[in-house]
C-alpha cells in the first residue's frame, strides 16, 4: 500500500496570512492545496493531510476530497509531521510499503510520471529513502539543502544552506524537497530522530541523515528544473511561481 501525505501545518509567517492556511491560497485559478492531492490520485491508496494552523481553512478547501487529516498538535517541523503520518498509520494497523511525502505549497510543478520514477527508485534499489533532486546553476538563489555525493557518486549527505560550508555552497545538484520513504525504515526511526538545538524543531532530513549514518541505502532522482518549480513562501514567490508556472505549461 502506498501512503501519500501532504504537509500542510504551517502558519505561513513569511507571506503574512493570518486567517487561512498558505495552502489554500489561489494558485493560476487553483488552490495549492487541490494540486497536491490532484498529483497522489491514481497513485497513492490514502491520502493524508497534515494539518494544524488554520486547519479549518485547509478542511473546506478539500470538502469532497477522498482525503484523511491528521493533527499536528504542536509546530515541531518537518520531521515531526512525518512522525505524526507514520504513528497514525500505525494505529490503523495498514500493510504499508511506501510512504509519498510533499510540501502542500510546493506540489504544483510534479507530475504522475516523475513520482512514480521515485517509487520505483526507491522499491527497486531497496533505498529507505528515495527523494527528487535538481541541477540550478544559480543554487544560493533558490537556497535549498546541497546534495553531497562522494568521488563513486554516493549520497553523503544533504546540507542545508545555512550550514553549508563555501565549497558545498557551490554544488549545484539541489534537494527539491519531494521525498519516498520506505515505511518500515521510517516506522522504526521515528521516535529516534534528534531536534535541532538551533530552532528546536525536529526536521525530516534528520531520517535521511539517520539512514547515511547507518550505511542504508539514499537514493536521489535527478529531475528538470521545469517539473519542479519553486515553492511559495512569500507574496514574491507566489507570483513568481505562477509565472513560472505558465511559462512552463506552454513550453512545446
């Protein structure tokens, strides 16, 4: 069984919405949100929807939706609300494989084709994590994590920005943020993941760095810029997504 969640929990601080959720902000005459669960239809048996900030708001926006919500009580970050789907589904006793995982404002851009590359990737080389990468020639502009490979081409380790060292920072090969988890990998980690003595939030890469720590199997599936896009943080990035957006759909 194939599980496909959305994180959507966010307050959306940076784009200053204080009464709905980012995610069901209008995106080229759709909600972010409805794009997202558009994407798993045909491919995901379940659908979960993380939800906590304006919850409400994200609730109305899927009304009809074949989806399910889970609540994350508290805004303890990426890795948290990974957490928060794997004990959920835990408790319904499902006969899970795969675990699909996206950003609800960024979701807009994939395609089925591509995701299900990813699961593939991931089941094929019995990886325990599989996730969508990206070349940008410009990498501190989108300022993404850095995919670090060695001399073989073996993922090391993926670094975020802030903690990238200059030479890192010039690597070119980016973590777009799209991930594949194998189930079992990531029911047995959960409760192991560390939190960040920085913001004191627990984040999803933890369970990639877990993996490479371990010796486990992290696979990366290289993808154009134009099936990935960029995500929406803030006013500027949303219009500059849709844009975008439309400027890639009429690509021949």
């Amino acid at each position: 069984m194939i599980i496909g969640a959305i994180l959507a929990a966010g307050k959306g601080t940076r784009i200053n919405s204080h009464q709905i959720n980012k995610v069901t902000l209008p995106f080229n005459g759709k909600r972010l949100i409805n794009y997202a669960v558009d994407l798993y239809k045909g491919m995901a048996d379940r659908t979960i929807v993380v939800v906590h900030a304006f919850a409400d708001s994200v609730k109305e926006a899927l009304r009809g939706e074949s989806v399910e919500f889970v609540d994350q009580s508290a805004p303890l970050g990426t890795g948290h609300a990974l957490k928060v789907v794997i004990d959920y589904l835990e408790k319904q006793r499902l006969p899970v494989t795969q675990v699909l995982v996206g950003y609800g404002d960024h979701m807009m851009f994939y395609t089925r084709a591509i995701v299900r590359q990813l699961l593939r990737a991931q089941a094929n080389q019995q990886a325990v994590v599989s996730l969508i990468s990206v070349k940008h020639p410009d990498p501190d502009q989108l300022a993404w994590g850095r995919v670090v490979r060695d001399g073989s081409g073996k993922i090391v380790k993926i670094v975020e920005q802030k903690d990238a060292t200059p030479e890192e920072r010039k690597i070119e090969e980016l973590n777009a943020g799209f991930y594949c988890f194998d189930y079992q990998y990531a029911r047995q980690t959960k409760d192991q993941i560390k939190k960040s003595p920085v913001t004191g939030e627990y984040y999803i890469n933890e369970f990639i760095d877990m993996a490479i720590n371990s010796g486990k199997k992290i696979v990366a599936l290289p993808v154009d810029f134009r099936f990935v896009g960029i995500g929406v943080n803030t006013t500027a990035q949303l219009q500059t997504s849709q844009a975008l957006y439309t400027q890639i759909k009429h690509m021949p």
